[in-house]
C-alpha cells in the first residue's frame, strides 16, 4: 500500500511539474520574450510527456509563428522555416483536441491569427508578381485559417472577401480551375459582386 502512495505522489509530482513547464511558456509568450520562449520549447520538446498534451503544440504554434512575423526575422527564410514548423505543430494540435479548447486563451489565439497573416501578406506579394503557384499555395492556407477564425469569432467580418477574392485569381492563374471554382462561388453564393 505504501508503494501504491509513493508511486501515486511522484507521478502527481511529474503531472504538475509539466503543468509548470507550460505556464512558464505561457508567461514568457505573454512577456513577448520569444527567442528566449523558442530556447526553452524547444528543450522541452524532446521530452514525451511534455509533448502528450495538445498545450504544448499550441504552444509551438504561437511561439514559432510569433518569431517569424517578428520584424527581426520577417520576409526572411528563415521566416518561411518557421511557419512551415508552426503550421505542423497547429496541424498536431487540431489532431489531438479537434473542439481546440485553448483557442480561448488570448495567449494562444496569436498562433492561427500569425499564421494568417503571414500567408496572407506573402500569398499576396506573390500575387503581385505573378507567382501564381506559390501565392495560390499560401492563399488556400490564409483561406483556411480565415475560416478557423472567423468561426472562432476571432475575425469580426462575416466573410474575409479579400483574402477569397486573391485564392480564387490564384487559383485560376495556377491552373487550379477547379480550386477557384470553388473560391468564386463563395463569393456568389454571399452575393459578392465585382469583375470577373
């Protein structure tokens, strides 16, 4: 019975030691103090109790796609490495807890809204000269998180036209005829007139 208690009380202990590691995280993504935010996921990372709970991919969401909207690393590869690391870790994330309750944590809701942004902002330069494939790439992901925030009530807009109007001409340079057939009839389906 005494190991029974024993055992019960160290794996009580470890429990709330990785509760610890993720409000630690927390307060430092909070602090706006990233480099050093990344430094300590990263450590922790490595470890597969830490990496058992959806918090801490959400936390690799936020923490990464905050460094690479960062103006230090903004429009650099290095950038493009990090959102490509974020977008994976809110792909896990999603996968471990579909009703993602943490998106209610302001904390956590930088993660999706940088994500968007980024591949709005760079699907948009692309757009602007004429690198169809990788800009429709990057708008079909903004597209997808726009819906993710919109339904979280994150984006107050009823509908993100823009970012549907720059997928769907993408799309249909890309040759993607179908994808932008998709795009546009979103956009009539809401009633959004306009050329084309």
């Amino acid at each position: 019975m005494k190991r029974f208690f024993l055992l019960l009380t160290v794996s009580l202990s470890a429990v709330a030691g990785f509760a610890q590691k993720y409000d630690d995280l927390k307060t430092i993504l909070m602090l706006n103090q990233l480099e050093k935010a990344k430094t300590e996921l990263d450590k922790n990372m490595t470890n597969a109790k830490f990496i058992a709970k959806p918090e801490a991919f959400i936390l690799k969401t936020a923490i990464y796609a905050g460094l690479a909207q960062s103006e230090a690393r903004k429009n650099s590869p290095d950038a493009e490495q990090l959102i490509a690391a974020a977008d994976e870790a809110f792909g896990k994330f999603k996968s471990m807890d579909a009703g993602m309750a943490l998106l209610s944590d302001p904390t956590y809701q930088n993660g999706p809204i940088n994500l968007y942004s980024y591949y709005y902002s760079s699907g948009y330069h692309d757009y602007n000269t004429n690198k169809w494939v990788p800009g429709y790439t990057k708008l079909k992901k903004a597209v997808e998180y726009s819906d993710l925030l919109l339904s979280r009530k994150l984006l107050t807009v009823a509908m993100d036209t823009n970012v549907l109007i720059l997928a769907a001409i993408t799309a249909e340079k890309a040759n993607a005829a179908d994808d932008a057939a998709i795009f546009y009839g979103r956009l009539a389906d809401a009633k959004i007139a306009g050329d084309g």
